[in-house]
C-alpha cells in the first residue's frame, strides 16, 4: 500500500496560541508526516509577513476564496470570538480536524467523544466517558475526569483539572491552573479565573474567582 500522501492544512490565528499549535503539528509529524503546513490566515496581520518559517495567507475572506481541499485550525482561545469568526467560514472545502499532540493521554478511546476542530495539547489527560464538543481547546497539561461534558467552542487554560462529571456550558473559558470539583454544572458563556477552585454550580453568563470560587460582578 502507497503511503497516504500529507494533506494541506493552515492554521488561523498567528498569535501565541497558533504559533504553539504550528509546534503541535511539528510534534506530529515528527514520527508520520500527515499535515503540510502552508501557513498562516489571520485578518490583523499583513499579508506575506512570515512568523516562525511560516506566510501569513490572508484572512477570511481568502479562506473563503480557496479553491483546495483545505484542513483549517482555529488558533483562537477567546470562545466568542471563536464561535462568530467560525461562523465566516463558508467554503464547503475547509475541513476542520482533531489534533491530539502525541504527548496527549486520550483516555478510553471507545467511550470518549471528540468534536470537529478540538484540540488536545501535550500532557493532557483524558479518562473515560468524556464528551468535548466542536471547536473545543483543551491546552497543555490539563486533566479531564470521566463523564466530563465540554461545550462547543470553549477553551481550557494550561494546567486546569476538571473532576468526575462537571458539566461545562458552550462557549466557556477555564483559566490556567483552575479547579473544578467533582458533579459540578457551570452554564454557557462563563468564565472561570485562574487559580480559581469551584466548588459548587453556577449559571449561565457567571464569571468566578477565588478559593472557594464566588462570583464577581460582570
């Protein structure tokens, strides 16, 4: 059997966050070449500006124009923003895929659920029974109990650890070094602080700090 030739895949965002996930497919393909990376798309940098070996391309509008089957991954962490910039994107060519750095633990394989576009960084640990949604990022060194429910297009900050059955609303960010305790509901749109330890429910919108997490004003 020929070997699968490297599909074609570009990151948007040229920030920090996508120039550790240019890393991330480096790591990749460090054992299997699957990705050719052709660079960049991002809508606040200069065409042609080259940010670690790699061009910017252009922004959403050639994203839209592209005439190739193309892999696009969302290097953006702020999940609203995330969600409207995803919601751009009309070109039926664009294919958002799943990466999971080779250092990722995935867990049960048969029992946990992955959405289009998620991304699991190195030394993230999974278990069992894990649900993560579409557009979800999941960043290094964090861990994930079994029966975790993750909203779409949410964001998981470096070094967070998430207990047996929280369920997380769409459209959250959990900050770096953050705890969440065990049969614990958070609603959409919330935010929790870094270092921040929840130790009970909260609804939608809620924005939490501290230890024992409370919740500050909007």
């Amino acid at each position: 059997m020929r070997p699968q030739k490297p599909v074609k895949l570009a990151i948007y965002g040229a920030g920090g966050l996508g120039r550790e996930i240019a890393v991330l497919i480096r790591d990749i393909n460090a054992s299997r070449k699957q990705y050719d990376v052709i660079g960049f798309f991002d809508d606040g940098k200069k065409q042609n500006t080259v940010i670690d070996g790699l061009k910017v391309l252009g922004g959403i509008n050639d994203i839209n124009a592209t005439k190739i089957l193309l892999n696009l991954v969302i290097a953006i962490a702020n999940p609203a923003i995330k969600k409207k910039l995803i919601g751009k994107i009309k070109n039926q060519k664009i294919k958002f895929p799943i990466l999971i750095h080779p250092g990722c633990w995935p867990g049960d394989e048969k029992r946990n659920a992955l959405g289009s576009g998620s991304i699991l960084g190195a030394g993230v640990i999974l278990t069992t029974q894990i649900e993560i949604g579409d557009f979800v990022l999941v960043n290094l060194g964090t861990t994930i109990g079994h029966d975790v429910k993750i909203g779409s297009f949410s964001s998981i900050m470096p070094g967070a650890s998430i207990s047996g059955r929280v369920k997380l609303g769409e459209q959250s960010l959990v900050g770096t070094g953050a705890r969440i305790l065990q049969n614990i509901a958070i609603g959409a749109k919330s935010i929790v602080g870094a270092g921040a330890v929840v130790t009970k429910s909260f609804g939608d919108g809620s924005r939490l700090m501290g230890v024992p997490a409370v919740e500050v004003e909007r």
